[in-house]
C-alpha cells in the first residue's frame, strides 16, 4: 500500500 | 499600468488550458521582469510554477511600472481566452491597483479587435519556497512520448514508479489486475533534438508517483516537443515543459511512499 505525500512536506511555505 | 502584448494567443491559451483542472484560481505575479504564477492544487499534492520573462521574443511589448498580482479564475479565462484566435495578438492591460484585467484580442489581418474585461479576485494562497537543487537524474523526452506512456499506465494503476538508471528509465505500473512496464533507453543518436530520449544520472533513483496527476500535466503537451523530468531520491518530481520564446511551465509532484 503506497501513501500520498503532500508537497507541504518538501517546501517551505512563506 | 502593466501592458504585455503576446504575440501569439495560442501560446496563454494552452498554458491556461493545461493549468485549469487542477489549479482553479491563481495568481500572477507581474513585475517587471515578466509573469510567474504558482499555485497549489486543492490536495497540496502538486504545484504548478509558470515563468513568462518579459525580454524574451513573446512578448512585442511589455510594461509593468509596479509589481502587481491579479488574482484569476482559471476557469473563466480559459472561456475568455476562446474568444480568441489561434493566431490572434492578445494584450493583457491592468491598472496600478487593480480589480479588472482587460484582453485585447488584435486578428492577423487587423479587421477584427476584440476585447473583454473580467474582474479580478483576492486569492489568499501560500506561496511555497522551492529551492534550486541539483537533481540525482534528469530525463529529457519528447513531451508525446511522456504523455503516451502516462496515458497507457493509468489503464492499470494508480501509481508509476519511475526508474532512472545509467542504461535509461523504466516506468512501471502494477494494479490489481494486471501491470505493465514501459523501458526508454538512453537515445541520443536522432536526427532531430526533439526525438532524442537523454538522461543524466548523478546517482540512480527510484521513486513512485500518482499517475491521475502526471496525466493531468501531459495537458501542457501541446506547449512543447520536448519535456523533463528532474528527480532526486525522496524528493518531488519536476516536470518541466519549455515555452519557446517565452520560459517555461513547470509542474511538482509529491512522491508516494510505502506505508
């Protein structure tokens, strides 16, 4: 089973 | 006063075509160094990232005295942006502060100007801070090649994961019913540039990715011959589509992991 990372995870938000 | 005069319609008319399923509302950010627009999907599972640079030859002419941001309907200016044809010079007009952003459709022949006013939203979104990396592996492909081998594995699965190694990729889907696997070697021989399947690879990787999404960025086909994808272990995939003349549009995408 394979979970959806969000791009939240990856980059910062500013 | 921000004045762009593009000089082919067909080009923003394929840009919002391929950007209005998944981003509905968004921003561009107009300044004088030309247009950027990025936006998150609803399911902040993908971004979209759009550079038009005003020096480039798109553009006939270009003006933007303050930076400004207008907030737009994706949905509504790709109807709007119908109005208009294929080969149509298309001026984008707004004032200082904006609530209106004016099209001005020019036709080849000078018989027929067109224009239409939508208003403008207050569009409150997040602006992710992406930094520039050196990716593991870069895939270079023509863009219908990439959309075909989409196309054909979201017939089996949800998901592709995407094998970069020094020999070429893989791409390979497993559902319940059956799986498939699609084998791109490294071709660099092609007479045509647009043709040729080139991969550099710093270090292999693999990774997997929702296919409903990577179909959804083969709309921006169309926009050019060429696409890459740029992928490091553990990190989202860019696929990039260059505007000729213009910049480029790209999109990112989350990875899937194994629970």
């Amino acid at each position: 089973e394979m979970s959806q990372c969000s791009i939240y995870f990856y980059y910062e938000c500013f | 006063m921000f004045e762009a005069k593009m000089l082919q319609s067909s080009v923003l008319k394929k840009i919002i075509e391929s950007l209005k399923d998944l981003f509905s509302d968004a921003n561009f950010d107009c300044s004088s160094s030309g247009i950027t627009l990025q936006d998150m999907d609803s399911s902040h599972v993908a971004l979209c990232y759009l550079k038009l640079r005003s020096d480039e030859e798109g553009f006939e002419d270009y003006r933007c005295d303050r930076n400004i941001t207008l907030g737009v309907n994706l949905v509504l200016m790709s109807k709007i942006l119908k109005c208009a044809g294929n080969d149509d010079v298309i001026t984008l007009r707004a004032e200082d502060e904006p609530n209106i952003l004016t099209f001005i459709f020019d036709s080849k022949n000078g018989e027929r100007v067109s224009k239409y006013d939508i208003k403008l939203m207050e569009i409150d979104s997040e602006l992710l801070g992406i930094p520039d990396t050196e990716y593991s592996c870069v895939v270079k492909m023509p863009s219908h090649e990439f959309q075909r081998i989409c196309s054909n594995l979201s017939q089996l699965g949800d998901s592709v994961t995407v094998d970069c190694h020094k020999e070429g990729v893989d791409f390979k889907v497993a559902g319940e019913q059956g799986s498939g696997a699609i084998k791109l070697k490294q071709n660099t021989t092609v007479d045509k540039e647009e043709d040729q399947v080139s991969v550099e690879l710093n270090e292999a990787v693999t990774q997997s990715f929702a296919l409903k999404f990577l179909c959804a960025f083969t709309k921006a086909t169309s926009l050019s011959d060429t696409v890459s994808l740029s992928l490091t272990q553990d990190t989202p995939i860019v696929v990039e589509y260059p505007i000729a003349q213009h910049g480029y549009l790209r999109f990112y995408l989350a990875p899937k992991i194994e629970e």
